[in-house]
C-alpha cells in the first residue's frame, strides 16, 4: 500500500508539474503576443517621429530660407526710403529756386522774388541775370 500511495503521490506531483507546465507555457505565449504588439507600437511610434523629424527640418529650412529672403527685403526697403528721403529733401531744397526760375522767365523783377519767395537780393539779381528774358537788339 505504501508502494500505491508514494506511486499516486508521484503522479500527483507529475500531474501538478504537467499542469503548471502547461499554465507557464501559456502564460508564455500571452506574454510574447504582448511583447509583440508592444514592439509594433514603438516601431509605428518611432516611423512617426521620423516622420515629424523630417517634417520640423523642411520647416526649419524653410524659415531659414524665409528669414534671409525677409532680411533682404528690409535692407531695400530701407536703401529705397533712404533714396526717397534724400531725393524730397532736394527738392525742397530746389523748390524755391524752380519756382523763381519760372517767374524770371515769365518776366518777374528780382524785387518781386525777394517779396513772394523770401530770396535774397544777390539771389534774385542772380536768378534774374542768368534766367531772365533777353532782349534781342
């Protein structure tokens, strides 16, 4: 009888171990079908930030690209307002002579300048002198 029962003991140890083999075997299985999905995941997540690495370096390029073009800009806006401003300042400057010009060629005095458009003396008899009517005798 001791023989039966150390025999039905064993079997019963083999029959635990068999399950648990079993049971480790499909906990296994479970586990490798995670870790399965788990590394598709990551390798879907890594192709996506690559994806997005690609994507900011286009756009940095492009800002970069935007900025000198921008710069550029600037810089001829500003020659272009530099140009402009020197060439109003001409033409005040040479507005009152113009317009002097043009009254001396339509007969005005040297008086009649320093009166209308503050000249001095010399300039009106100047402007006079080098603009005015000649007579053709």
């Amino acid at each position: 009888m001791l023989e039966l029962a150390i025999g039905g003991a064993g079997l019963g140890i083999g029959l635990i171990s068999l399950v648990t083999a079993l049971v480790m075997r499909r906990r296994n299985a479970t586990l490798e079908r995670v870790l399965e999905q788990v590394s598709e995941q990551l390798a879907a997540i890594e192709a996506q930030q690559g994806f997005a690495q690609q994507s900011i370096s286009g756009l940095t390029a492009g800002a970069v690209g935007m900025d000198r073009r921008l710069r550029r800009v600037e810089a001829t806006e500003k020659m272009l307002s530099e140009r402009q401003e020197t060439i109003e300042n001409q033409q005040a400057a040479e507005q009152p002579y113009s317009q002097a010009i043009r009254l001396v060629q339509q007969g005005a005095t040297a008086r009649r300048l320093v009166e209308e458009l503050s000249l001095s003396e010399s300039e009106a008899d100047l402007l006079v002198r080098l603009h005015g009517l000649r007579d053709s005798a």
